[in-house]
C-alpha cells in the first residue's frame, strides 16, 4: 500500500463537490423581487426593458452597445437590479448563443445568489432547447473548484429562474434535460480539477463503486490482478513504475426494462491520473501543472454516464476507464521493452510519454469483444491535437462515417468543437516496429493521426470514433460557460450522442 499519510487528506474529503450544489432553476411568467438581479437579452439598438429607466443614448454614454456578452447593470432601490445583456446585431440566434448570454450574465452578478433572466416570445428556438440551455449555462458559468480553499469568496447559486411568457411546461421540461448535463460537465471538472494525490486510480474507483448505483449504473472495477489475469499488459506497462495500483473501472448501464434495448454502445476513456511522461520524463514546464488532467477523457465518460438514467437513455452502454498515473522509477517500463495488449497484440515502447494509447488499446480489444453497435473513445492524448486545433476544437477521427456524423451533431448541439482530420492510412508504416508487432511512437508530424492509426488496430471493423481532447481539457480563463480550469469537455458530448443514438 502506498503511504499517503503525508497529504493529511481528511477523511470525507468532498470528491464530487458538484453532486451537493446544484441550483432550483424555476420558470416564471413574472420576475421575483426575491432575486438580486434580472438579465435581459438586448441586440444593438433593440428594444429596452422599462424597468431599465435608461434608453440608448443613455446607455452609449456608459459604453454599453449591445455586443455580444456585453453586460450593463443598473442598480434600483427595493427592487431588483436590471441588467441588460448584449446579444450582438446577428439576429441567428442559436442555442450555443443563448449559452453565451446567459452566462456572461451570471458572471457579471457573480456575487448573487438569486437571479431571474427574461426570454421573451420572439425568441427563436423550441421551448426544450431554451430551457435546456439557460439552465446548463447558468450552473456551469457559476462552477468553482473550492474544496481546497480554507475560506472561499465563491457565492453559489441557489436559484435561477427564467422569466418567459413561453409555454412554461415544456420549458421546464427542458430545464431538467439542462440540469443533468451541467452536472454531468461539472462532474467531470471535480474530478479532473482534483489534485492526482487526492484522486488516485484506486481512490477514483472507490468512488465510482459508492455514487455510480445511484445514476443506475453497475460498477465493476479490475485491480492489478484482475488486470494481470485479463491480460491488458498495456495498462500494467503503463502503471509498473507506480506506487498506486491501476485500476479498470466499468461502469454498466441498462435502460429500464432493458433486456429490449436493441442498441449496445461502448466508451472508453483515458484516466491517467498524473502523466510524469515516465523514463521519457516530461521536461519541467508549466504545461505539465495540467497532467493531473490526463484523465479528463475518464472523467467526462463518469460525467456522461451519470447522465444516462435521468436522461432516459434507451442504449445499453459500457464504458471502460483506464486509470493509473504514468511515474518513473526502478521498476517502470524502459525504452525498447514490450508489452503484450490484451488480445496479444505486442508493442514495443519506444517512448513511455506515449503511455494513453498503451492503456486505451486494452479498452478497446474489451470493447470490441463485446461486438457492440460503436464504440467511441475519449483521450487527452497528443500534444499535436493541441497545436493543430488549439485550446477550443477536439481532433476527431473515425473510421465510419454514419458515426463521425453523429458525433459531430452532438458536438455542435453542446457547443464542444470538433473538427475530423484523416485517418490517413499512408503514415501507418511509422508506428511499425522492428522486434513487435506495433511501435508506441510515431514519426515527427501528424501525431494525432499516428496515435489514433495505433488505435485503429485494435477496433478491427466495428464503427469508432475517437476524440483526442489534450487542446480542449483545460481553459486558462473564464470563457463564457467554459470555467478556468477543468472544462469537462466531451461530458454533454458524449451523453447527448449516447441519449440521441437511434435504438433501431
Ligand atoms: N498526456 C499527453 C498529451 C497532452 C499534451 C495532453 C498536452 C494535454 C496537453 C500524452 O500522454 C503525451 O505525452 N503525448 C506525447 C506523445 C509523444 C511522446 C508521441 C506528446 O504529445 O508529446
Ligand atoms: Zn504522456
Ligand atoms: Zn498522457
């Protein structure tokens, strides 16, 4: 056992801190005077609310011009404080845009706890998707990470409601889609925001065996020795230089009534739970402050998983989170050694920094076994996604085109960026290798594609799609609903793909 006596890591620390703190979102045809603040959408020149007592002239003088995210407030006496919100001259007004307003609102009144916001008649979209879009944006603008702070300044927010004349049934319908999937994300940020000492493999799995039945979901977890006997010598090359155990978690979902669900889907995730880069260690750079979210692939498939049940999936889903830490030591894997992937494909490991597609390929041989209907896989895993896309899109890759499809609806419906670059089958040659089977290293460029090429070979035909989410991981601000820090990036993706999957 590993000695983590040091930490002094009180015992109940909070690990998913999001799961206790989400708002009562409500729906109202008229503002409470109970809230400290209301928002009203605004377009350059547009109408004013009255309760502003302010028209355009006045608030030009102020510099407020109604662009997008722009915010004006104006404080009143016995009432509560108006605020008009820019939503720029473009009338295209979508569902990420909606986001965006509601959350540049809720940071401009980031010290109230109460709010109502206006959506009038005119605007154009379904009342579901309004409702579902207000409320994952006001609880994921107001996210923090605090369990760490011995005093914070952070003011949750306890309710929000959405002023609207719209049919408030169907609104509110949507609000409930809304709060699972901003708990999903927010999910996935608490467990990728926690430092690695707090969240091991094993810590990681402890707690996906306490929360997971309560979102309907069978938890079973492989320890080292399950591994060893299930063969993923990926996962164990990966762990050998580790004090902590690796851990296999799978989580189980079957819609209710289930033994009709037709369709059957898997994940898997990358959980690496601090990636040193091993032997090949890392050099010392601030980027490498963010490896204790080499497992934010794992944490966004926990976060959409929790979201199955309440959102009514009516897929079978299996998902496989592949967690360790990637650690030099005497005992870890060198250069030139070879493992042997379940299924017994061998690799020679040329470069122990590339250790997620190691502990991925014994995943995806588990998920294939099962033959299911896809199989979608989610990694922080190159570095090159991240100077290819930068810090907002996702590399995609797949090797069917029905799926890369459905991906990326959901991806542009959760306003998560996705851009698919090519499998491109003449740089397969590179991950070749002299004494094994496959090689861990690809050449110099294209490494996002080389990395997704070694997956490739472990999926044999059935539909995949992998998303390499290193860029998109983190956000080194606050960017509309996206909080500094932890994104949970692919949580809604992923659960919005598996809810929206056809079952026939
Ligand atoms: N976890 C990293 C990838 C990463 C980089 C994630 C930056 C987030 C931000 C991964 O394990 C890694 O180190 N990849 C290497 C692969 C290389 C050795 C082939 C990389 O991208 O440099
Ligand atoms: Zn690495
Ligand atoms: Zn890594």
């Amino acid at each position: 056992m590993p000695d983590s006596s040091h930490r002094l890591i009180p015992a109940g620390f909070p690990l998913l801190p999001s799961l206790g703190a989400v708002p009562a979102v409500t729906v109202a045809s008229a503002a409470s005077t109970a809230s400290v603040a209301v928002g009203y959408p605004v377009a350059p020149d547009g109408a004013l609310p009255a309760e502003l007592g302010l028209d355009w002239e006045a608030l030009r003088v102020y510099g407020f011009e109604g662009k997008p995210g722009q915010t004006f407030a104006v404080p009143k006496l016995g009432a509560p404080d108006v605020v008009v919100v820019g939503i720029g001259a473009d009338d295209v007004r979508t569902e990420a845009k909606l986001r965006d307003v509601v959350a540049a609102f809720v940071r401009a009144e980031r010290r109230a706890s109460a709010l109502s916001f206006v959506v009038g008649e005119s605007y154009p979209l379904d009342e579901v998707t309004i409702g579902r879009a207000v409320a994952e944006a006001a609880v994921l603008a107001r996210y923090a990470y605090t369990p760490l702070k011995t005093s914070s300044k952070h003011v949750a927010l306890a309710a929000f409601e959405i002023v609207t004349p719209l049919d408030s049934g169907l609104v509110e319908d949507g609000v409930q889609e809304g709060l699972v999937l901003a708990r999903a994300a927010a999910v996935a940020r608490d467990l990728a925001n926690t430092p690695p000492g707090h969240l091991t493999a094993a810590v990681f799995a402890d707690l996906a065996v306490s929360v997971g039945p309560k979102y309907g979901l069978e938890v079973t977890v492989a320890d080292k020795a399950e591994l060893i006997a299930l063969g993923c010598g990926g996962i164990l090359g990966v762990n050998a230089g580790s004090v902590e155990e690796p851990r296999m978690i799978v989580l189980h979902y079957v819609p209710q009534g289930g033994a009709t669900a037709k369709t059957h889907l898997a994940l898997v995730g990358k959980g690496i739970m601090f990636d040193s880069g091993g032997i090949s260690l890392k050099p010392s750079d601030p980027m490498h402050l963010l490896m204790k979210m080499d497992m934010g692939g794992a944490a966004a498939v926990f976060g959409a998983m929790t979201a199955l049940q309440d959102s009514g999936c009516a897929s079978e889903v299996t998902a496989y989170l592949m967690c360790t830490d990637n650690m030099p030591s005497g005992s870890a894997t060198k250069l030139g050694d070879v493992l042997t992937i379940r299924g017994g494909t061998t690799v020679e490991v040329k470069n122990t920094d590339a250790e997620g597609r190691l502990v991925m390929s014994d995943a995806l041989v588990l998920a294939s076994e099962l033959k299911p209907a896809a199989i979608i896989d989610i990694a922080t895993l190159t570095g090159a996604a991240l100077m290819a896309l930068g810090p907002s899109t996702a590399a995609l890759f797949a090797n069917d085109v029905p799926l890369a499809t459905r991906v990326a609806a959901a991806a542009s419906a959760t306003d998560e960026p996705v851009w698919q670059l090519p499998l491109e089958k003449k740089y397969r040659p590179q991950i070749d290798s002299d004494i094994a089977d496959l090689s861990n290293l690809g050449g110099k460029y294209a490494g996002a594609t080389t990395a997704a090429l070694f997956l490739a070979e472990f999926v044999g035909d059935i539909p995949w799609a992998h998303l390499d989410i290193a860029g998109t991981m983190n956000s080194d601000t606050d960017d509309s609903w996206r909080s500094k820090g932890a994104t949970g990036y692919g949580a809604r993706l992923l659960a919005r793909l598996l809810v929206d999957y056809p079952t026939s």
